[in-house]
C-alpha cells in the first residue's frame, strides 16, 4: 500500500520586476492620504483668501524720527512738582495709505494722552486720534499737537523713554525717546 502524497504547494520566487511593481503599489498607498490632505487644505485656504477672510495686505510704513522728552526741570524736586511730560515727535507716513496716530503708551507714565491746540498758547484738547496723510508728516511738539505723559516716574536722570505708538492700520511702533534738556526738542 502507497500513501498517496499530496503535491505541496511550491511559491515561486518573486522576480525583479515583481518587486519592482508591489514596491511602487505600497508607495502609492502611502502616499495618498497626506496628498488629498494636501489637496484639500489648499482648497480650504484658498476658498478662505477668496471671501476675503484673510483681511487684505496694505503697505503701511511709519517712520519716526526726532523722539525727544524734555526733561520737566533740572532738579528732581522742581520736577516732581510738575504732573506732565510732554514730547516732540516727527512721525512720516511712508506709504499711499492715510493713517491715524490712535493711542500712545509709556512704562513710565500713568497715562499717555493725546492732545491738540487750536493755538501755541491755547489750552490742551484731548483727542481720539492724530491723522497722518498719506506720504504726509504729523509733527508733536508742546506748541501743538503733542503726547502728554501724565504723572510720570522720574525721567530725568535716564537717556531715554520708550513710547509705545498704535497706528491704525500700521500697528505698533516702540520708539526710544531721547530725554533732552527742558523745553528743547
């Protein structure tokens, strides 16, 4: 008697080009998901610039020069005497855009306000904001339009204040202030 034998199955062995092709196979598998990812957050994003969501992009450059805060007194006892602080500032709208000088802020003041005379020797108005024209220039000093710095820390004896400037459309702008003698810019 013969047991009958059964064939056993023999797996041929894989060629090249086999490798080849299930190599390429596994790639595209791989790779499909982060590319309909892809896809579709370029879609998203562009479907969100196109309504608008994005805001829009103007070029608003300021540029500020002669920064300067007066020292209230020569002496830290006649200072102390005096509440405010005022400055002198050339702010330059470099750009086709109007802006607006909308508030002010300093670590060593309580308060920075913004101020308008209708003459040098009028009193003060307080204002919401200080229009800059487009490639135009607002000029602060204490004769006109001016920061006010209200019950500031001593100042005198340090060579400069920081200002803290927000423009409408432009943003922030920290400007150094150089501390010079009383009265002079």
């Amino acid at each position: 008697m013969t047991a009958a034998t059964t064939p056993v199955p023999v797996s041929p062995v894989p060629t090249r080009a086999d490798l080849a092709r299930n190599l390429r196979r596994d790639l595209a598998r791989g790779a499909i998901g982060p590319v309909i990812c892809a896809v579709l957050l370029v879609a998203l994003l562009s479907a969100w610039v196109a309504t608008g969501g994005a805001g829009t992009l103007a070029r608003v450059r300021i540029q500020v020069s002669l920064a300067a805060v007066p020292m209230r007194a020569f002496t830290p006892q006649a200072a102390a005497a005096i509440g405010t602080a005022t400055t002198f500032l050339t702010i330059r709208n470099l750009s086709d855009t109007p802006d607006e000088l909308i508030a002010a802020r300093s670590p060593i003041a309580r308060r920075v306000v913004l101020t308008t005379r209708a003459d040098p020797g009028g009193p003060r108005t307080a204002v919401a904001g200080l229009a800059i024209p487009a490639e135009g220039t607002l000029t602060l000093s204490p004769f006109g339009n001016d920061l006010v710095l209200t019950d500031p820390a001593p100042f005198e004896t340090s060579g400069t204040v920081p200002l803290i400037l927000t423009f409408r459309h432009a943003g922030t702008v920290t400007v150094e202030a150089t501390v010079t003698a009383p009265g002079t810019p």
